[in-house]
C-alpha cells in the first residue's frame, strides 16, 4: 500500500472519530446494534445528523448496516477499529507519516538568516536548536579520522567565521569534537560516538 492511500486511510479514520457524537456511537454501537432511530433518540439529536454520522463512520470502515425487516441496524466493526489502532500505533508506522516532509526545511532557513551566500557565518543564533544548525553545517569542513592541531582547525574555521575560539568550544561543548587535555589535538567525535 502506498504512504498515499495509508495518510488517506488514517485521515478517514481520525476524521471519523473527531467528533463528540461519532464517539458516542461507537459506545453505544459497541454495547449492541442499534437503529438510526434508536440511536438519534439516545443522543437526542435528529435522525439525519445520527445518518450523517453513521455515513462518516461506514466509510471508515467503522461501522456496517444490515437489514432486518423494515430498519437498519448498525454494529461496531470491533475487528477494524482494533486493526486501525494497532497499525498506527506500531512504532515503526508512525515515522512514515512524515513519508514526503522536507526534513532540511528549518535548517536551509536557518543558514539563510545566518550565513552569507558566500557560505560565512554572519552571526551566531542564541537559540540553541539554530546554533546547532549552524554548527552541524560548520562541522562538515572538519574531517572525520583526522587530527587536527589547534592552528590546522583554526584554519579550517576561519573560513566560516573569524570567532575561530567559539567554534571550537561549541563543538567540544556539543561533543561533535574532542581534545587532548593539554589542547594539542583536537578530532570529530561521529554521531555513534556519544
């Protein structure tokens, strides 16, 4: 089944379920089947608007009319409820229904508001989340299995912001970098390793 037709499905599902008296009809439908009559006297609302619901819940597959006699009677489809509930709450459904979101939006704003089109950092965010973009893009000039000295790192950093010191201790402090205590190497921690 394709994300598509699954957001849909989930969208039919909740939208079924987002209303007050949609609720009280699976409770009572849940109890024993019931009539639109039955029910609209129930909810004290109007035969129509008991239809109009039951409509939004049969085209989730929540509900199933079946004749007998001269009256419907509607039951809870139990079995596709459960079903809906536990494949949405599966922990490894529910990162797919973020299947087509640009996950890189916030942080190609962020470098839009802070660096420059030649790629300079042209201030440093006080919030933390876009000092954290700011220093995952800085970071990726920096060599993984490489050792730096103080000066080659320098180096390195100046080409994105003359604060070549505050680089250097947000990537320490952000464990993206580690040193030698004494201050003569410094290297790029990979993600794994912390």
């Amino acid at each position: 089944m394709s994300e598509e037709i699954e957001i849909k499905q989930y969208q039919t599902f909740f939208k079924a379920l987002a209303d007050a008296n949609r609720l009280k009809i699976i409770g009572l439908l849940a109890q024993h089947p019931c009539t639109v009559e039955q029910l609209a006297a129930l909810l004290n609302v109007k035969p129509s608007t008991v239809s109009h619901h039951l409509a939004r819940l049969s085209e989730a597959g929540l509900v199933r009319a079946e004749a007998d006699g001269h009256y419907f009677y509607y039951s809870l489809q139990l079995d596709i409820l459960q079903k809906m509930s536990r494949q949405l709450l599966a922990e490894e459904n529910l990162p797919r229904l973020a299947g087509d979101v640009d996950r890189d939006a916030y942080d190609r704003k962020v470098l839009a508001a802070f660096t420059d089109e030649a790629g300079c950092v042209i201030a440093f965010p006080t919030q933390e989340k876009k000092l954290l973009v700011i220093l995952r893009y800085v970071i990726q000039a920096v060599e993984y299995g490489r050792r730096y000295t103080e000066k080659d790192l320098n180096e390195v950093l100046s080409r994105f912001h003359e604060d070549t010191a505050f680089l250097r201790r947000s990537f320490i402090e952000y464990h993206m970098m580690e040193r030698e205590s004494n201050g003569s190497a410094y290297w790029r921690v990979s993600a794994e390793d912390h």
